[in-house]
C-alpha cells in the first residue's frame, strides 16, 4: 500500500479570493479548521504516513500552521521558488519522498476515494500513473476521462456541457520514474504535458469511484463545504 503522499497546495486560488483573501486556499477555514486538516485525517485514516506539501504563494503561514507533522506523522515542505505548474511542483516535491509509488492529491479538494482498490488496480497493471475518477452528471466545470473496458485511460477531453461522465478526481497513484520516461522537466502541467499529451503512448489506468468529492475552487462549494464536512472532523 502506498505511504507518502505529495499534496499540492502552492496554488494562487484566484477564483476563491473574493471569500478567502488573507490566506493560501489549502488553509480556508472549513467549520474553524483549515481545509488540509480535513484532507490529511482522510489519508491517514486511509493509511499514509508521510506527507510532501508542495507550496508556493503564501507557503510561509501553511509551514507556520503545521510545521514538522500533524498527528505525529511527518510533513516536508517542497518550495517552488518560481511557479512550477501541477507537473512541476511534484517534479520539485519527489525527490523528498523515497519510495517507488507516491500518492498525489490537489489540496484543494476532497476525494473519500478508496485508496486500496486504487492500489489494487495501480499494481496490477503495471501503470506508470493510475487516476481515480469521479462519475458526475450534468457539469461543465471539468473535463471527462475516457476508459477502456480493463480500465486503461482511452483520452482525456476537453470541459464542455455533458449529461454524465468521468471526471478527474485528482487523487493520483504515481511512479517516481513517471516523468524521467516522459522526459519532462522545469515547469509543466500535469494535465496538458503529462497525461493529454501521452495518453497514448504510457500506460495510465484508472478506477471510477462514486465516493464523496468537493472541490473548494469556487465560493458556492466553498460555502457547501461548511455543511458537509462536519461529517468528517474528528474532534
């Protein structure tokens, strides 16, 4: 089973700024708590054991807010100096992490995926990166994953209005060679440069999961979140 995690959370949050302004949008404050609070109890209840926080804008006050661990389980923070892209900053994180397949989540959203059956498929086809995918209906906001029937990704399309489909849940299992065999480097995407441009050539898989998912990137679920997630504090 996978252990570390690279969660990024260097992102400007533009589009929640209206609501949150005084702070990275990995910290809006969800019930009194920040937001990657909820996501780090979620993967360790799922079993990681060591985190990588890739940060950029206002990383500062994420380091001052959980410093060396949450809960006794250790966090390391990958410091983009310049912005780096999705692709970039895990490129810039991994070297801080040390086994062959890392977990890589957005912190910026809440997929309850199971993380063992994600596994399960990651292993057993041998891919270089295996997605967990959200079913949804009736969106426009995200773009939708096509899959063959053994679960290999077919194409990734563009956003557009559909009745229902697969969305990227960004909840990721990774090979640490991913973009060595790729060959990227610097400051890319990891939607556009690793997964659309090479859909066709490395094996990535996936596995549909209709757990829970919000994604805090806009005001509306922002305020959503307040509700839902008194479900999932522990305290």
């Amino acid at each position: 089973m996978v252990r570390e995690a690279i969660i990024l959370a260097g992102g400007f949050g533009t589009r929640l700024r209206a609501v949150v302004e005084d702070r990275p949008k990995a910290l809006a404050p969800i019930n009194g708590r920040p937001f990657l609070e909820y996501l780090l109890d979620y993967l360790i209840r799922s079993g990681l054991e060591r985190f990588v926080f890739s940060v950029g804008y206002r990383a500062r006050q994420i380091e001052e807010h959980f410093g060396a661990s949450y809960r006794g389980y250790p966090i390391r923070y990958a410091l983009e100096t310049e912005p780096l892209g999705t692709g970039g900053g895990i490129l810039n994180a991994l070297p801080l992490t040390s086994e062959e397949t890392v977990l890589v989540t957005n912190g910026d959203s809440l997929f309850l995926a199971d993380l063992a059956a994600q596994w399960k498929v990651h292993t057993e086809s041998a891919a270089v990166a295996t997605l967990a995918l959200r079913p949804m209906r009736d969106f426009s906001r995200y773009g939708r994953v096509e899959l063959a029937a053994d679960g290999r990704v077919l194409a990734f399309r563009e956003k557009e209005a559909v009745a229902e489909g697969l969305i990227n849940g960004g909840v990721y299992l990774l090979r640490r060679d991913a973009f060595a065999l790729a060959e990227l480097n610097g400051a890319f995407s990891l939607e556009k440069d690793f997964f659309g441009a090479l859909v066709a050539t490395l094996p990535f898989y996936a596995r549909p999961d209709a757990a829970y998912f919000l994604d805090i990137g806009i005001p509306e679920d922002f305020a959503r979140a307040q509700a839902d997630f008194k479900a999932f504090d522990p305290g």
